[in-house]
C-alpha cells in the first residue's frame, strides 16, 4: 500500500506534514483528506476570502500529489433577484 502524509493550514496556521499513513490509492487518501477538512471545518470555517483552510496530500517523497481546501466566498449586492 503506498505511504502518504498530510499537511494543514487552519486558522492557526500551518502543521506540516510529518507522518506517513498507508492507504490503497491517491483516491483513498484524498478521500481521507475530506474527512480531516470537514473536522477542520468544525472548528471554525475560514472568515476572510484570502484565508482558506486546506489538507495537503504528499506522496512517500513528501511530494505534494493534492490538495483539498475550503474558502469562503462573499459576494455583496450584485444583482437583482429573480423570481419565478
């Protein structure tokens, strides 16, 4: 089974990536990295545009293979509503 590490960044700013977990395939620790982003979530989702919060996937080199991120998007007064 191939090795990878996860990295974060939160509001507290950044953990690198320091241990290596087993999973079957890239899919299967993205998959992994999803969960850690919706319990990062919980904690506090990210209040400005400019900081989002992510899990970063590394291969067993500690290259970056993925990432999975969550940013908030604040769009004020644009438009007129639409009404069916």
């Amino acid at each position: 089974m191939p090795g990878f590490a996860f990295g974060t960044k939160d509001a507290d700013g950044p953990s690198p990536a320091d241990r290596m977990f087993d999973f079957s395939g890239l899919e299967a620790a993205i998959d992994e990295a999803k969960k850690v982003l919706a319990e990062m979530a919980l904690d506090g989702i990210p209040t400005k545009q400019d900081q989002p919060i992510w899990v970063e996937i590394f291969d067993a080199e500690f290259n970056r293979v993925a990432k999975v991120a969550l940013q908030i998007s604040i769009e004020i007064g644009s438009g007129r509503a639409e009404h069916s």
